[in-house]
C-alpha cells in the first residue's frame, strides 16, 4: 500500500521530468507527452515484458492518467518547477531509488538469482531513461556520466543484506532508498563520476 | 474478413514507404529491408508484446512475404512511385487509420479502459515509424512535426462513440478511417503542427 | 550440450566485442558493461520476447557472469586483444554462424514456416549488434556495410538442406557455421558489400 504511493509518486516526478527534458529538443507537445511516458514507466515496462508479468499502466489505467497530469502540470508551472529543482532533484533521486527496490523485490519474489534480481532492479531504474535517450537520438545519460546505477546496485545490496537480516520491511525499503538518495546526491555534489573507458583502455 | 484485407494493404503500403525512407539513409540492401519490415510491422509487434498476445508476422507468413514484395515493389517501380507519391500519401494516411482502429479494437476486445485502448491504436499505427526512425538515427518525425497522432486520436474517439451508439461495425470503421485520412491530409496541406514544447515553455 | 558451450563462448566472445565497441565512445565502465550485454544477449532476447520463450539470462544466471568475466577480461587484456585481433574476428564469426543456427534451430522446433524460422536466426546472430549500435546512437553497422546477414541466411538455408538430407545434425552444425564463418572472412577481405539503396534507386 506504501509502496503503489511511493510508486505513484515516482511515476508522476519522472513523468515531469521526462517533460522538460523533451522541452530541450525540438519536439512538438505528443513527443512530450510520448517522452514524459516512456521515462515514467519505461523501465518498468521492459522488466514486466522480460519476466513475463502482467505491465501495470495495462493493468491499472491511473499510471496512465498520472503521466498525463505530471506532463500538464510540468508544462502549467514549469516556470515554479525552475525555482524548486533542487526539490524535483531530491524526488526524482528517491524515484530512483524507490523504482530500483521494486524491481528488486520483484525479482526476488520470483526467486531469481540475486544477480539477476539486481539487474531487474537496474533495469527499473535506469531503463527508462534510457529509452528517452535513445529516442530523443542521444547516447543515454547513464552510459556517460551519471552514476545513479552505482547508486542502485549499492542501495540494491543494502536491502539484500537488511533482509536476510530479517530486519523489517518498511524498515529495509527506507534505509535501502535513503542509501541511494544520498549517494546520487553526494555523487552530483562532488561530480564524481566512473572512469571512462577510453582512460581505462 | 474485410479487416484482414485492409490490414495486408497497410502492411504492403508501409513496407514500401519504409524501403523509401531508408534508401534516403546510407543503407544497403539488406538494411531497407528490415526498415521496411519495422516500419510495416512494428507498431502491431510491440502492441502484441505489450498484450501478451499471439504476433501476426509469427502465425501467418504472409505478413513477411508482404513486406518483402513491398520493398521489390517500391525498389522496382520508384519512378513510377514517384510520380504518384500523392497516391501513395492517401495510401499510408489509410494505413494509418486502420492500423490505429485495428489497435483500438484489440485493446477494446481484451476490455481495456477506454484510455489504455487508445494508446494501443496509437501504438499500433505510429510506433513502426518510431522504430523506424530511431534505428536511422532520427529524432522520431512523429515527436517533431507529423501531426497524425491527434488525427488517430480523433479517430479512435469517433469510433467509440459510433461504437456506443450501436452504429454496424463496417460503417463505423468506414467513418473513422475517414476521418483519421482527411484530418491528416488537411493538416498536411495547411501545415498545420502541434506547438513545440519550448514555445511553450 | 556442445550446443550450449558453444553458446557460452558465443557470448564470451561477444561481450568482449561489446566493450571494446564501447571504448570507442566516450562511456564510462557502466555505460561499456550494458554495451556489452546487450551485444551478447539483446538478439536472443528479442527472439525469445518474440516468440514468448523463458529468456536464457534469466533462466541461467551463467550468462550473466560470462558478460561479466568478457567484459573484464577486455579491459584487463585489451592490448593483447589489439594484437591477436584477427583470432578475435575469427571467433566473432563463429559466434554469428552459432547464434544464427541456434536462433533457427528454435524456430524449426516450433514449428514455424522457413522463412519465419529463418527469419530468427537472423535476429538471434544480429539484434544484439543492431542494439549496441541504436544505443550508441550510430546507423546500425549491419544495415550500412557489413554483409552477415547475407552469410547467415545463407548458412542458414544450408542448414535446413542438410536438415532435410537427414544428415547428422553434428555435422550439419559444424558445416552451417563453416559455411557462415568462410562467407563473413572471405566478405571482409574482399571488401564486398550489398549495393546501397540510394545506388539502386
């Protein structure tokens, strides 16, 4: 129950900031709309196709209706949305981290390997900006400079850990997404970033 | 019966207007091939994923010898294409009407919210030219200018309505089809677009 | 059983090729280990995806960690892999041939027409290039100049004659893998390539 609320949240926060990542491109008000989708539920959406599961804007139309009111609403006050984007930064990082442990949880309750449980949680995460990426014709943020997935697999370990610890769920979800949240912070803050392979090779 | 008919000229039609706007791409032979494959069966294939539904290319071969007639045809006869391009034009606007009822259907056949049903005819008539535009390495045309997804989206209204007022099936997707082609073509010729997003914002 | 060790050198080799693919942009170590494992598992997945089939990485967590093991093993040895480069193209070959008859082998089983069944071979030996490169944000090689299609369908369509012969599918195997290995080596040398679309238009 906490959980499809966090998961609402996070829906609505990644749909606006789909939107004003469409509004730096060409594109027309649909392509917002289109991206503003794709970011929000796009990484759920390949894990669900990859497992076999039934997609949740499918199953319940109000992820849907979200997307839609996340883009209105970044369009109607985006010029507010500006002036608290240190806030939607903190949102959009407790999404990540949220969509990260769903997808985690999913995997586990499949009783997937825990590396490929990670990987569904990754997947969550990551993959829709990643599709946003692509479609706006760019190589995607997290393959060059973000380092939330570091932040992901991190947080991912935490809640494996806390949990055959048997420590309480609730409990577990909210150190596992505060993880994440100050690590991406801390990362943004210090510019932190992987090295690139080219230094590497 | 009807339908399926309709639904091997829209395959056919975008199968050949996929080979051309590959052939404007450094692409070879084999490359305008699988973009006239994407473009023509794209749209349904992700639909049927999405769905968990059987996909038509896989049950019935017909749909793969369509595209690769498709793209000898246009390949073949590309001066003569040329000359009739606004025929063809009509064409790919029929198409495209009919894939987005045909989509609408199946979601409404499965009792989909009426929301999510749309997306689905949406999906099925734009996505084979978003696939086909992000494997050229475009930003897909749909985001930026085209304005056919309100057309489908008109149309998959009309259609609903019709629907709900018990109008016989034939001449309701007679109508909306209609209507999807003439609010493209009318678009098209007034150059009509959607406000971009950061004329917006 | 030898089937499935030549599958995991298959996606050894791939990974490898993957990472060092995404040396040449300027990913970091994240971005070069999603490269890679889309390189070496993307085609299968699509394929299964397709064809509603538990998906091999999910199923076996072992190809997980060979993605894993080849991406370190090219960053660790990437000079060496520099000099016996040529060996590599060698088994980057094979591992075409393989992916092509494996991807057809699950066709046929399911019973699919030829050209259907085909047609996943296709996918299953080239998908995960075509990924790499989308994500990457180039033109898909495949589509541009590289000519394996053209190699594996013709080792594929060796394959199902050898089939139909009832010669043993030992002996099939290896003669389909030669014939697709020989065909992309002779291609290469010889600078071979499938004419252009804008040549032929």
């Amino acid at each position: 129950m906490v959980l499809t609320i966090l998961d609402f949240i996070g829906v609505f926060v990644f749909s606006m900031s789909g939107l004003l990542a469409a509004s730096n491109k060409k594109m027309d008000v649909f392509g917002g709309l289109i991206i503003a989708f794709v970011t929000a539920l796009g990484g759920g959406t390949l894990r669900d196709i990859l497992l076999d599961q039934p997609i949740a804007w499918i199953v319940n139309p109000w992820y849907i209706y979200l997307v839609i009111f996340g883009s209105i609403a970044a369009l109607a006050f985006n010029k507010v949305l500006f002036k608290i984007r240190k806030a939607l930064f903190l949102f959009d990082s407790i999404g990540i981290g949220l969509f990260m442990i769903i997808g985690l949880q999913k995997g586990l309750s499949l009783e997937l390997p825990l590396i490929t449980a990670l990987i569904f949680g990754v997947i969550t995460a990551t993959f829709g900006g990643v599709i946003r990426d692509t479609l706006s014709n760019e190589v995607p943020l997290i393959f060059r400079k973000e380092i939330y997935a570091t932040a992901c697999i991190a947080g991912g370990l935490l809640f494996i850990g806390l949990k055959l610890l048997e420590v309480p769920e609730t409990i577990n979800l909210i150190s596992s997404v505060v993880l994440v949240t100050t690590i991406r912070i801390v990362v943004v803050l210090k510019k932190w970033r992987l090295p690139l392979l080219n230094e590497e090779l």
